[in-house]
C-alpha cells in the first residue's frame, strides 16, 4: 500500500471512530490538541507519527523491539505530523495554529499582514494630555472663525 492510501484509511477509521463515540460531556470543554496529541502518541507507543521514519527506524536498529509492519500501523494510529497538519482545512490561514479554532462565524477570517494592521489597544492619555489636546481644539477653532 502507498502511503496516501493509509492516510486515506487514517481519515476513514478517524471520521468512523467520531460518529461512533458514546455521547458525552466532553465537548463542553476545551480540547487542547496539543495536550491530547501529545497523550494519543505516547498511548500508540509509536516510533513516529511518520510511516516511513517508522519504517527506516527499525530497519537501521541493531535489536528492534517491533517488527517494520507493527512499526507503521503505530504510525498510522499516531496522531497526524506536523506537515499533514498544515494540509488541513483552516490552516491556509493560521499554519497549524488552525486546530485551536473552536467555533467561527467566518469562512475565511482576515489575519493581519504585518503589527501595523493588527488592531491595537487605544492608548490611555493622562488628564495633562486631554487638556492639551482639549486647548489645541479650542485653538484652532478659534483660528479657523478668524481667518
């Protein structure tokens, strides 16, 4: 089997194991990925989430401790490396940070480019300053009436 084939199997089983969970109470609190897929790798005991660095890791070991095909079917139950990650839905915009997006009302949510169009918070101005700039209003208004 090509490895796009056992993604396609991966994606498969993952869709029939959501569908097929008991309902639970769980969905009212947060699911932090990274505190999940951190707890599902270490629960498949897997090599790597990579077949093929599964693959290479116990050919090239002196004294393997699985065989190469038990090698990649952990690696197919792991969770998805960091590149599968970046391929899926949400994360043309927010890299792999996609996956922390609970709920939106946005299809397509508009990111800043740069720290100049990112919304800042409005700055404080001191009392001084508000008198300031209260006197340069009143100021200039009276120079505008008089010219």
């Amino acid at each position: 089997m090509t490895y796009e084939i056992l993604k396609q199997l991966e994606i498969r089983v993952a869709k029939l194991e959501k569908y097929s969970a008991p309902r639970s109470e769980e969905k009212r609190f947060f699911d932090n990925p990274q505190a999940r897929e951190v707890r599902e790798f270490s629960d498949t005991e897997a090599i790597s989430n990579d077949p093929e660095v599964a693959l290479k890791s116990v050919s090239m070991s002196d004294a393997p401790d699985r065989n190469q095909t038990e090698a990649i079917e952990q690696a197919i139950e792991a969770p998805p490396t960091v590149k599968d990650n970046k391929n899926q839905e949400g994360a043309k915009n927010f890299s792999t940070l996609h996956r922390f997006v609970v709920e939106t009302a946005e299809d397509e949510p508009t990111l800043p480019n740069n720290f100049k169009e990112a919304p800042k918070a409005e700055i404080i101005k001191t009392k001084r300053e508000k008198k300031l700039e209260k006197e340069i209003a009143v100021k200039l208004a009276y120079l505008r009436r008089n010219s």
